[in-house]
C-alpha cells in the first residue's frame, strides 16, 4: 500500500466537494478557493459530504497525481468547528487519518486541580 511519508505537509480541506471531481478540477479549487499552490511540495486532501470517500491531490515532477479511498461500511473522522477552509497536518496524521483514526480531538482534556488533600 502507499502512504505518504510522515514529514510531508498534508492541507485537509474541511469542505467536502463534489466526488466527481477528478484532477483539474481539483488543482483549481485548490488555487482558488483555498489559495494554495498546487505546485508546492504538498498534499491536499478532499472528501465528500457523505465522508465515505477521500482524495489526495499532489503535483509529481510533471503531473498532476491524484489518490483515492473509498470505505465500504464506515466514514471518515473529519474536523467540525474548524476557522479557516483547511487544516494544516503532518503525514504522520494523515495515515492515522486513513487508518481510521480521530486525529483532531487532543486526547485528555486538562485539568484545574487546585489541592491535593
């Protein structure tokens, strides 16, 4: 199977699009829309409403890339209440992401203990 390495940058678009979206289509919501560059060193991830299905978009020295996985009984965790139109991650995260993973909560919330006894 192919993942991408854990040091590379992941843009996760928090809108889900349309799913038959292929490439082009694509690489133009990534540079107008979110206002990236699609020819940077990076990975930008899609999903659609249903969150069944994800898309990772990358430019590889002469073209334009493009990854898919779908899911047959599940749905992937996707962030909620985010500000902004994407999420900046790791690769780390992304395959935790792909493996099913709730990568956006912090785990343990913190507490305020103010005494021990």
């Amino acid at each position: 199977m192919m993942r991408p390495s854990a040091e590379v940058t992941v843009y996760l678009c928090v809108a889900p699009v349309d799913g038959r979206k292929q490439a082009a289509s694509l690489a133009l919501l990534v540079e107008q829309s979110l206002g990236r560059n699609v020819f940077e060193p990076a990975l930008y991830v899609f999903t659609t409403r249903r969150r069944d299905r994800i898309r990772l978009l990358y430019w590889e020295r002469n073209g334009l890339c493009l990854w898919a996985k779908r899911l047959e009984k599940q749905q992937f965790v996707w962030p909620r209440q985010v500000s902004g139109d994407t999420v900046l991650m790791n690769g780390r995260a992304l395959n935790a992401l792909l493996d099913g993973f709730d990568v956006f909560n912090q785990g343990h919330r913190e507490l305020a203990i103010r005494r021990v006894g």
